[in-house]
C-alpha cells in the first residue's frame, strides 16, 4: 500500500467549479482532518496561506516551519504532513494542470519558480500580509459565487496570487540560469521522463535519447542550472521513492527493493546508503514514530 493520493472531488462540493477548490484553513482543515492527518499526496497544485497558527510542515522528509506569512507550494506528488501547535488560519485553494491550461491560453504552471522542474523552493515568508490576504479572500469570494465567467475570474485571482508571490519571491532565485534557450525546456522534459521511468531505468543515456540529445549536453544543461549531474538527479528520484515506501508503505525493504527495479536487497541498501549516508533499515527505525501515525 503506497501513501494515499488525494484528489480535488474528495473536498469540494459537486456543484462547485470542476478541478479547483478554495477555502479559509481552519474550515479545512476541521472538515477534512481525517483525510489530512496522514501523510499523505495529492493529483493536483496546492497552495496554502498562514495568517495565524504554528507547527511544522514536512514535505517530502524536509520539514519547514509554520508561522503567520507562511506561503506553502505543493506539486502533484509530492508527499505532505501537517502538524499544528497553535490553530491554524489563512487560506488553501488548489486546481488540476487541466483546470489552470484550460483558462490560461499563454501561461504554462511552470513559468513560476515555486513550479519549476527541480529548481522549485515550496516555502516562500512573506511580511506584505494584508496585500496578500486581500487577493487570497477575492478568490474565496469568487469561488463561493455564481456570478457569470466565475472559472475565468477564479484563474485570474490565482495568477495574481501566483504572480504577486514571485515577485515577492524572485529575489532569492537567480533565473538567468533558465535564460539559456531551451535549458527549461530540457529540465521540465527531463523532470517527466524520470518521474515516469525512474523504476525501470537509472543510466543517463537512455533519457538522453529520449529527448534526442546526446548525455554530454544532458549534463552540461543539468549541471549549469542545478548544479548536478544527471545520475545524481535519477538518484534523488530513486531514493525520495525508497523513503516514501519505507516510511508510508507496509512493504517489506525486499518488496520495496523489488518495485525499485532492484535486482536483490543488497544492492538496493549499497545504494540506498551511498546516497544518504544510511542503510534503508536505520532510515526506517529513525522514521518509526511517523509510521505509527500514519
């Protein structure tokens, strides 16, 4: 059993907008506490504002502080968990890709830094928290009416969102390593192709040739925008798979080995280990106290 994905119809009422969902935290988070209590992922973009509140927020084993001008950005996938010290408050709104192409005929999700392949940050503290907020209650306002153009209106006050927060945001980003022509392109084809083969194939050169370019220049565009190299970016995917098994799976670290593309345990650990200084047994007893809440 993997980690529970969640999608936009398990939250929304029939009636509203298809593939996209907006409402205050606190009622969210009260209504929905036993769909979200557990780690768990979602198919679609998520993103939450904080008001009030405090705790800790672990997206994908990283855990981010929550406080008030907290702004969080999940990716379909990702593996999340809440965990609040004083009640929450603020804003969630989240939509599918299809939902966001449909009404938006120039943009693409990825043209935002907190979207973009691999080089993406999904916290960003914001101290202009009444100018946000304001944007944040328009989108809810729309949502719960019936006003004509609503879904138009609705993409409309998420971008200004979107596009309010990169400004607040770009600052810590140096973007002109994605000025390159055609290096954002790669990543973003890079990023699919190894989200979608990463269990069968680890070699560099097989997803060269499947974006028709040869794996020195693969390297040249993955090292000069992320500082990595292409196998290390197959191993990151490799090894954030074998933790969210580990930790939210009931797998044995054979079985999960075997889903791996891993042709016996020994060579899953010997990897497993050279990339996170652990074998996959000790990651799992250090993580014990969340498979006990999950």
């Amino acid at each position: 059993m993997k980690t529970p994905v969640l999608n936009i119809d398990q939250f929304k009422p029939a009636e509203l907008a298809d593939e996209v969902y907006v409402n205050r935290f606190s009622d969210h988070f009260l209504k929905n506490k036993n769909l979200i209590s557990k780690p768990h992922s979602h198919d679609f973009y998520l993103c939450v504002f904080f008001t009030e509140g405090n705790g800790t927020h672990e997206i994908d084993f990283n855990t981010y502080n929550i406080n008030p001008g907290s702004v969080f950005f999940l990716k379909p996938g990702q593996t999340h968990f809440w965990k609040f010290d004083k009640k929450p408050k603020g804003y969630i709104f989240f939509h599918s890709k299809a939902f966001y192409e449909m009404y938006s005929l120039v943009h693409q999700l990825e043209i935002f830094p907190f979207y973009y392949p691999y080089h993406n940050v999904p916290q960003v503290h914001i101290d202009f928290k009444n100018e946000v907020q304001a944007l944040f209650e328009n989108v809810l306002d729309e949502y719960v009416s019936t006003r004509i153009l609503r879904e138009l209106k609705l993409l409309n006050g998420i971008n200004d969102i979107y596009i309010q927060i990169t400004r607040m945001f770009t600052s810590t980003i140096d973007l002109t390593k994605y000025s390159k022509s055609g290096y954002f392109k790669i990543l973003e084809q890079l990023e699919q192709a190894i989200n979608t083969y990463f269990e069968q194939e680890k070699l560099p050169r097989f997803y060269a040739d499947l974006l028709h370019i040869t794996p020195r220049h693969l390297n040249r565009v993955v090292h000069e925008t992320l500082d990595k190299t292409t196998t290390q970016l197959i191993a990151d995917r490799v090894i954030l798979e074998a933790r969210r098994l580990i930790v939210h799976s009931k797998h044995s670290l054979s079985e999960i080995a075997e889903c791996l593309g891993f042709s016996d345990y020994a060579y899953f650990s010997r990897y497993f280990k050279s990339n996170t200084g652990l074998s996959p047994l000790a990651f799992q007893k250090k993580y014990k106290h969340i498979s006990k809440h999950s």
